[in-house]
C-alpha cells in the first residue's frame, strides 16, 4: 500500500476481487488459504506493474534458498541495471528483503505461492533450467586452488543447491545430479570431506536412479565417493568401493574404457 499509495479500504477492494481461482487453480491438499495467495499474487502485480522483470526475477528467488540468494545468482550479466529495477520494485512490494549481508530473501510462504503459480502458467520448467545453469556457472568461477578462502560464498551457493533439490521440477532431475557432484568437489576443496561423503552417497543414489547404475555418469559418481572415503580417513571403505567400481567399469564399459583407466589409477594412487 506504502508503494502504491493505496488506502486501506482500496487494497481489500483489490484483493477482494482478485481472481485467484482463474490464476492459481486450487487443490484440496493445499495448505495455504486462498487470500494468503491472493494477496501474494497482487503484491506481485504491481511489482510487474512498475517493471515486467520483476515476475521472472520473483520466480528465480522462489527457487532458490529461504535463507538468502545472493546477487550474482541472480543478476543476468550485463544487465545489472535491470536486476536493481525489478529487485525493487519486489522490495516495494514486499515481496522480498535483504540480509545486512545483501542476500535476497523471500519468505518460504511466499516463495511457494508463487512457483505454484508460474507452474500453473507453465512457465516454472523454464524458469528452473535458467537458474539451475546460473548457480552452476557461478559455483564453476570459483577456482579450486582458492575455495578455502571462498568456503563463506560457496557454503551460500551450496544452499541454492539444496533448495532447488526441493523446488526444481522433476525434468530437471539430471541437471542437478551434475550440479551436486560439482558441489561434492568444492567441498573436497575446502576439506569438508564428511559433508562431501555424504553429498557423494546421495548423488550416486540419484544418479543411479536417473541414468542407471551403469552409465558413465554414475560410474563417475562412484569414483568420487570413493576418492572422497580416501581423502576422509576411510581407507577400507574407500577400497572396498574401488574394487566393486572398477568390476562394475570393466563389465559396462569394457577393460580399455577411459573410465575403467581412471579407476585403476586412482586405486594406485
């Protein structure tokens, strides 16, 4: 209302008659009322009023973590100028704050409304490649030789990581399998290395699940955990998975598989 210089008496007019059932259609498990919606959706409106980035910028933070987003998240190169345009005009909404750190935070409620609503106007999928190729490519500027002295901003990314391994869309399933095993790698860097054990455990769960238990992929997963054990202290278990491993490469792929290769070095190694 402090944006729009609406009255009171105006802004329950509004959201009376926004037509919520038309823009996000209803299902009986939902756990939020329909005016909490309705209000989230017209503050949303008016944010797209002053600027139509703000829609799409309001779905990638809905994506991302409740805890913070940072900026190079979320700010296209190149287009700065737009990013701070429709990042205000979310704030003026109300729609999201920022951390004294200068994260982006949306609340979970709010965030929930609206990738339930960009999934009903179809556009969520889309959306949800964009930033899961974003996070991607700002988690690979970091260079590995310096994650230790990054481990503040790359434990923030990791968040992303996380978050949208529960908002993403299932389509996106092998896309995060590849960013979660690019994730397992930083935390090797900056010796998180049981935190990088269990990331490794899971991801090769996923992966198997996704692309089969014996694609390159997932094989490639396998080793990682196992080099991981290594590096953790865990030396029996580390040998124990690098044998099944390389049984499991040799039989897929075949003895002379650069895979299979690997493998073999990094048990001597």
């Amino acid at each position: 209302m402090t944006a729009t210089g609406q009255s009171y008496e105006s802004y329950l007019a509004d959201l009376s008659a926004y037509p919520i059932g038309e823009v996000l259609p209803r299902a009986k498990w939902d756990s939020y009322p329909s005016s909490v919606a309705a209000a989230v959706l017209l503050s949303l409106d008016q944010a797209v009023a002053r600027t139509a980035q703000a829609r799409d910028l309001a779905e990638r933070i809905a994506l991302l973590s409740p805890t913070g987003v940072p900026v190079a998240v979320l700010a296209a190169p190149g287009d700065e100028a737009g990013f701070r345009d429709a990042s205000a005009a979310l704030a003026e909404a109300a729609l999201v704050t920022y951390t004294s750190g200068g994260l982006v935070v949306m609340h979970r409620l709010t965030a929930r409304v609206i990738r339930d609503h960009a999934a009903a106007e179809g556009t969520l999928q889309d959306t949800a490649s964009g930033v899961v190729a974003r996070v991607d490519e700002v988690l690979g500027a970091h260079n590995f030789g310096l994650a230790w002295r990054d481990r503040e901003d790359i434990a923030v990314l990791h968040r992303q990581v996380e978050a949208l391994g529960e908002t993403a869309p299932d389509g996106l399933r092998p896309a995060l399998c590849r960013l979660r095993v690019r994730r397992q790698s930083y935390l090797v860097a900056v010796h998180d290395l049981e935190q990088a054990v269990r990331t490794g455990l899971s991801s090769a769960a996923e992966c198997a699940e996704v692309f089969g238990a014996d694609h390159p992929e997932t094989l490639a997963t396998r080793n990682n955990l196992a080099f991981c054990l290594r590096a953790a202290g865990r030396e029996q278990e580390a040998r124990v998975m690098f044998a099944a491993l390389l049984a499991d490469c040799e039989r897929a792929l075949g003895p002379g598989h650069p895979m299979s290769a690997k493998v073999r070095d990094d048990i001597e190694g």
